[in-house]
C-alpha cells in the first residue's frame, strides 16, 4: 500500500472517529488487600487421589519495568527447573508451571505463582523440592544459558507479532490506560537484552522470599 494513501485514508476515516483519549481510568482500590502473610493452607475437597499444590508469592512493591521484565523472565527459568526437577527426575508431577510479574494499578504490588498437581502421597516431597529450586536461584542465581534461552524465546515472539493489527491495539491501550508512553515499545529488545543473570538473581531473591509466600494444597477428602 502506498505510504501517502494510508495516511490519507487514516485521516479521513480513523481520525474523523470518536475517542475519549482524553478520559482518565480510575481505577477502585481493593476493598480486601491481598494477604501474603507466611503461612501453610490446606483444603479437603474432593474424591479423586490427585492433589493440586499453589505456591503464592506477592506484596506491595514500586512499579518497576526492569523488575517487571525480569520477575516474568524468571516465571520461564523457573518453570523450565521445575520440568527438568520435579517432572524428569523424580516423575512427580506432568504439568508444573511458574509466572508472575509486577502490578501497577490500583495498588502497586506484584504476584508470583507456582503450581502443580501430583499425587497426594508425594505433597510434602515435591513442595519442598520446588521451594528447594527457589532458594538455589534465590542464592547462586541462573545459568547464562537459562537466560539466553528464554531471552530469545521472548526476542522471537516480539519480532514475530510486533508488526501485527493486535499487537499495536494492545500497545495503544496499555499505553493509555497507565499514562505511558507507546514508543516505549521500541526500546524492548534493549531492555531485554540488559537483563543478567545477576538481575534474574536479585528478583528471585527480592520478590520470592519465605516470609511473603503462601503455599495452598488441595487434597482429596
């Protein structure tokens, strides 16, 4: 398409349309703030012989985008231990998963979680082994190679949808909906690739600590 007639078709159809860019979200504070005090929660429910282990992470903490990279990249390095620990090795579980990252509004805070389901003999035995992951990364921090891999897992899902109709909507409105600005996009690959090893580590260490985590278990009556 010629570069002129799009810009002129955008002014003369996409410009002429109604916006409310001028309106500013508000956004509720939360009526209950989420309690990640220390604690162990177990619930009976129930007849199958399956159980399903959460491991909870959160708290308030300052927006950060560095931060917020990072504790996302480390859902992917984490997921990729417990597979290899938990699933490989001790044939414990089929499905096990992390993620997480940093929350802006209303309240800045940040949420991470760990779950799998698994046999409810082996609860105790493989909780401690995902905790026992955590404190490894938290203390000696990744390898070079865990976070090349998921850097160029994310460099290729951004390079493969950062020219799509979908992805530029999204950036628009996240853009608008928490006052940044939408050419922030363009510095991504730069931001990606400024995150170390020892900035997967401090995160780890920072946001996953005991004394904010949670661990539920489901298990059957």
């Amino acid at each position: 398409i010629n570069p002129d007639d799009l810009r002129r078709y955008s002014e003369m159809y996409l410009a002429s349309l109604p916006s409310q860019l001028d309106v500013v979200p508000q956004y509720k504070q939360r009526a209950y703030p989420l309690d990640f005090t220390q604690r162990e929660i177990t619930v009976k429910k129930g007849k199958d012989k399956v159980s399903e282990v959460r491991i909870m992470y959160g708290g308030e903490t300052e927006f950060s985008p560095r931060d917020n990279l990072a504790l996302i990249m480390s859902g992917d390095i984490i997921t990729e231990r417990l597979i290899k620990e938990l699933r490989e090795e001790l044939g414990g579980v089929y499905s096990p998963g992390a993620s997480g990252g940093l929350i802006e509004r209303p309240n800045p805070s940040y949420r991470f979680d760990i779950g799998f389901p698994c046999d409810p003999e082996r609860v105790e035995e493989l909780t401690a082994s995902a905790l026992s992951i955590i404190r490894n990364l938290a203390e000696s921090g990744p390898t070079d190679a865990e976070v090349e891999k998921v850097r160029q897992i994310y460099l290729t899902q951004f390079r493969r949808s950062r020219n799509t109709n979908e992805f530029g909507a999204e950036q628009f409105s996240n853009a608008i909906k928490n006052g940044h600005d939408p050419a922030s996009v363009r510095t991504y690959e730069t931001r990606l690739a400024a995150i170390s090893v020892d900035d997967i580590q401090a995160t780890i260490a920072k946001f996953l600590s005991a004394d904010k985590r949670v661990i539920a278990t489901l298990m059957p009556e």
